[in-house]
C-alpha cells in the first residue's frame, strides 16, 4: 500500500528465507527488517500517513491485545502534579499532547515545542527521561507494555536551543511549563549553577520572578541539556564510564578513566559525521536489552568510532537529530537573510552565499547515503521478535 501512494521513496521490503533459517540467517533477516523500518520512518510524508499510521495502531494494539475503549491517563508535569485525561485507548501522542496543552492554555502555534516521554523517577531522587514518544505511537498501550520498569508519562520542553526559550516567554502556559521544568533540573542535579548562582535561583524562585529565572538560568552549564544516565563507552578507552549531557550542539562526557581520574571531553555536532544505534541482545542476567550507539568522530583530523553502551541509545540518537535539525534551520534563516542584504547586481556575493549553504549542510546530507539512522521518533517497540522474522 505504501509503494502504491509513495512509489519509490519506500524502499524494497527485505525478502523472505522459504527454507529453515540458520542463526546467521535468522540475524541477518533481523537486521535487514530494523533497517528496512528505519530507512521508512525517516520520511515524514510516509510516517503521516493514514496508511502509515493506521498500520502502526493496530500492530500496537494487536501486539498488546488491547482494544478501542475509553480510559483514564495521566499526563504529568515537571512539578509533579498532574493532568488526568478521559481518552481512547487508540488516540495518538500526537492527539493526546494537542489535547493537554490546549487544556493548559497553550497557544496552538508553540505546541511544537513540546512533546511527550515516558521517564521514571528514582528512589534516589534521579530523573531518567526513558524515550521521546513518537508522534504515532499509542501512549496508552505502550504504558501498559512498560508496567514493569513504572514509568510514567509526561510533557517536556522538545529543542535543543537553549535560545529558543525567548519564543514562549510571552504565553503564561509556556512559561509556566519551562518554570517547572528548569527547577526540576536543578534539583535533579542536572544544572550544575555555582553557589552564588544558586542564590540567586533560590531568591528569584522565593518572589516567583519567573522570566528573571530563566534568563538566569541559561547562563549556566547544561542548562537545556538532557542528562543520560550513567553508561560505558569505549573513549579514550575501553570500559571507562561516563556521565553524558546532549545539548546546546554537543555530547558531553564527564569519563571516569580506569585509573579513577576523571576527563572532561566535548564532542562537537559540527565534527559528528555519522551515528547509528545497535540492538545488541540481552544482558548475561537476561534482565535488560543492550543498546549501543557509535558515532563517527573528527577528533584532529582523524575520523573515529566513539561507541556508548546506553539503553538510552535511541533517545540519544533523537537529541542528535534534533540539533542537527536546529542548525540547517538556523543556516537556511541566516542563508536567507544574507541573500536580502547582497545587492543584486554583486553576481560573485550570489555565488559566495549559495556556496556557503552548501558547505553548511554537506556535513549532514553524506549521513543518509551510507548509514541507516533511526528517525527521531522510533524505537516504539521494544524489538522484533523471533516468530516475526
């Protein structure tokens, strides 16, 4: 159905072992399928559409044998309080973010600032946001499907741009929402302010100066990041772990070296050619999945592999979609605003400013040529079952 509507932007279905299939056949028929429904989500014509979409909710409610009928869900906020919701089991993340944000007042035009997650709460007092929800998927279901590790549901800022926090403040229902979720980041260790900043915070929070606090707050380090939990990577060696922040157009690594010292390292987005993530099987325990994620490095001059073992690959992989997305918007903006200012009669300044968008975006357009990314809204299932293949 796909091929009929979109032709030859859908690529060709992997195809079938008639006979018994051997281990080796088995993982490779596995691998070409992840990379068949990876290559398809990355076109966001195909992933909204009705054909698309209605295959998804049915193959997410078959899976889970959960049928259409009304029910109750919990939307929380960064503060802790709740929206509670009367929906259909098979209503979309799409339909259900709409729903509670205008529900709070926010102007429909600011609502693609937002999106939903599933994160879990520690005992500890940790965060862990656990993935981003894909615009198709049924929060419902996959709540049900995750009862066991009790995640909860939630709405939380969706950009990478520390800047483009200046857009909402003029809506209350925005502001309130960056509020909240930029003091939960704070007391969640996940903004390191130093200690008078920290005073500041504590005063402008005490009078409720909201605006003040956030202008404030985007002074400080990892503020519009979001913080992973603590994982292994294999940089500047093998088996060091590493706290990791994405945000504000890199990946940073706080690495604990073998020898218990600690390295500070910055990967910059502009020096990423390539990522890809990786299902590795279950752990020894069989308790949890192995996720990977590689990226292709330019550390001086040199290109390189930095692998991260996260089960948070896939959200990490979102975040780097994500900045990348902001900077090809940024460029194009900038690109266009150049091309206003150059008179017209300057042929070479036409050709300097083409040029220059096209060096801009060379180092992202390569990626889709050779690697299969993940779109940013995939991994709604946990993986592809063996009586699938």
């Amino acid at each position: 159905q796909l091929r009929q509507l979109f032709g030859s932007a859908v690529p060709a279905f992997p195809p079938k072992f008639y006979l018994a299939m051997t281990k080796s056949m088995a993982d490779e028929r596995w691998s070409q399928l992840e990379q068949y429904l990876q290559n398809v989500t990355l076109d966001s014509n195909i992933t909204n559409s009705d054909i698309f979409r209605g295959f998804f909710q049915k193959l997410q409610q078959d899976t889970f044998k959960i049928q259409t009928q009304r029910a109750f869900l919990d939307v929380y906020l960064a503060d802790g309080s709740n929206i509670r919701l009367e929906i259909q089991t098979s209503d979309t993340a799409e339909r259900i973010l709409e729903v509670t944000l205008c529900k709070m007042g926010l102007s429909r035009e600011l609502i693609k600032y937002f999106s939903l997650f599933f994160f879990q709460d520690h005992d500890n007092g940790a965060l862990s946001v656990v993935k981003k929800v894909a615009e198709f998927e049924l929060p419902y279901v996959s709540l049900q499907s995750m009862k066991e590790l009790h995640s909860k549901l939630g709405i939380r800022k969706w950009y990478m741009d520390p800047s483009l926090d200046t857009l909402l403040m003029d809506c209350t229902a925005s502001l309130n929402l960056l509020y909240m979720q930029a003091i939960q980041e704070v007391r969640r260790n996940w903004v390191k302010p130093t200690e008078k900043q920290m005073q500041e915070l504590e005063f402008l929070q005490k009078k409720a100066k909201k605006v003040k606090f956030l202008e404030l707050i985007r002074e400080m380090q990892f503020y519009g990041y979001v913080r992973l939990d603590p994982c292994i990577c294999d940089y500047p060696e093998k088996g060091c772990s590493a706290d990791i922040y994405v945000g504000n157009n890199e990946i940073h690594c706080c690495i604990k070296l073998p020898t218990n010292q600690t390295k500070e390292v910055s990967f910059k987005i502009n020096r990423l050619r390539s990522w890809q993530v990786t299902f590795l099987g279950a752990t020894k325990d069989g308790e949890e999945d192995t996720l990977e994620l590689r990226f292709e490095y330019n550390d001086s001059g040199t290109w390189q592999w930095i692998i991260l073992y996260t089960k948070q690959a896939f959200l990490l992989s979102s975040c780097l979609k994500k900045m990348i997305s902001e900077q090809m918007i940024k460029a194009a903006k900038e690109g266009q605003e150049m091309e206003v200012k150059m008179p017209e009669s300057t042929t070479n300044s036409k050709k300097s400013s083409i040029q220059q968008k096209q060096v801009i975006h060379s180092g992202f357009i390569s990626r889709k040529r050779f690697l299969v990314r993940p779109n940013e809204d995939d991994y709604v299932f946990e993986k592809i079952r063996e009586e699938d293949l």
